[in-house]
C-alpha cells in the first residue's frame, strides 16, 4: 500500500520533468545583410553628389532663362529708344543683343533716339568702336541712317572714322556715297581720311562721282 502511493506521488514530478525544456533553445539569428541594411545610417556620397548636380543644372538652366528674357527686352528698350526702361533693366552699351552682333548702342542708334544714344554713351566709359557681325561701328549706323545730331555726339565722345566694315567702306565713304553734305563735312572735322579706299578700291570721292553727288566732289575736292 505504501510502495503504491510512492509511485503515484512520483508519476507528476516525472511529467513535470519532461514538459519542462532541457536548455532555451537560441532563436535564430538576424543574416549579416540585414543587420547591415538595419544598422548603416551612413549617406551615400555619390547620391549627394548626383543631387548636387541636378540642382546645379537646374540653377544653370534658369539663369540662362532669365539672362535671355532679360536680353530681349533690352533690344525691345533700345529700339524703342525707350531710357526710363534701359535704365531700370540696368541695359550696358556694349551689352550685346542679338544674333547679328549689335550691341545696346546701335540698337539704340537704329532706334533714331538722340536721348537714348546720349544717356548710353554718357552713364559708363563707353566702347563706342564695337563693331556687329558686319563690321558696323555705331558711327556707320549713324551716317547711313543720316543721323547729324547722334553722329556728331559719337565723334565728340571718341568714335573712330577710320573704321571699315565688311565691304572696306569707312563712315565718310558711306556718307559721301548718300550724298549727305553735314555728315562729309563732320566727319572730315573730325579728321576722316579722304582717300580711304573701300574694298573695290573705290575712294569717297569716287563713290560721290558716281552717284552724281556734285555738292561732295567740291567739298573732297577743296578739302
């Protein structure tokens, strides 16, 4: 009777026992990737670089944009002989305008404006020998287009009359060519060479012969 009772009492500390696991069994470790792809906070230098780079381009790209719509309506101004808006747009004489290669200046001398030529050349220290893709200087402009007044300020200020254009042909050449008596005088005062041949080998007297301007062939002459 007593062995009987010793065996039952036995029976739960043995299944206690065995419900009972021998060692924590590990749980499985994290891969080596993941704890790196968990743990790395490091940046990424060629991705900063690369963002860098776009913004920089971005920046660039709008800067030509402005730059361009800025040009624009600084031809607009200087045709227009428009001062107040040369000024607000801080527009330069030598800035130059378009494709063709005329700067502000003889935007401004094509406009027929004597206030937009002076208030040009009288702001800033003026290049006024610049010449376009045609090798125009302001002064040719002038003459051809019969300005007195614009002609006259751009002599005084320092413009050159010994410049030629793509054809040889200096301003005195182009004004006695038109027959433009004020404008030969003018530039012959302002020490205009008389013989200066265009590249046909043409002079300014010849060119006054052979459109019949007999008014400058005394003027050459007797000069």
């Amino acid at each position: 009777m007593g062995c009987g009772t010793s065996k039952q009492a036995q029976e739960p500390e043995e299944q206690k026992e065995q419900s009972e696991p021998d060692e924590a069994t590990p749980s499985p470790s994290a891969s080596p990737t993941a704890e790196l792809a968990a743990g790395d906070d490091t940046p990424d230098p060629e991705s900063d670089s690369v963002s860098d780079s776009r913004d920089e381009e971005e920046e660039n790209l709008r800067r030509e944009k402005e730059e361009r719509r800025r040009k624009k309506q600084i031809k607009q101004a200087a045709l227009a002989g428009d001062v107040e808006k040369l000024a607000k747009l801080n527009a330069k004489a030598s800035d130059v305008c378009d494709s063709a290669g005329n700067t502000v200046l003889h935007l401004c001398v094509r406009s027929k404006n004597f206030d937009s030529v002076n208030f040009m050349v009288s702001r800033e220290l003026v290049n006024l020998n610049i010449v376009n893709n045609r090798g125009q200087s302001c002064l040719h402009i002038a003459v051809k287009l019969g300005l007195v007044d614009v002609s006259k300020l751009l002599t005084q200020k320092g413009a050159l009359t010994s410049i030629q254009d793509e054809k040889g042909r200096t301003a005195l050449w182009i004004s006695c060519f038109k027959g433009n008596s004020m404008l030969s005088v003018l530039l012959l005062e302002a020490g205009a060479e008389v013989n200066r041949t265009d590249q046909n080998k043409r002079t300014p007297l010849l060119a006054a012969c052979e459109q019949g301007h007999i008014s400058i062939v005394r003027i050459l002459v007797d000069w």
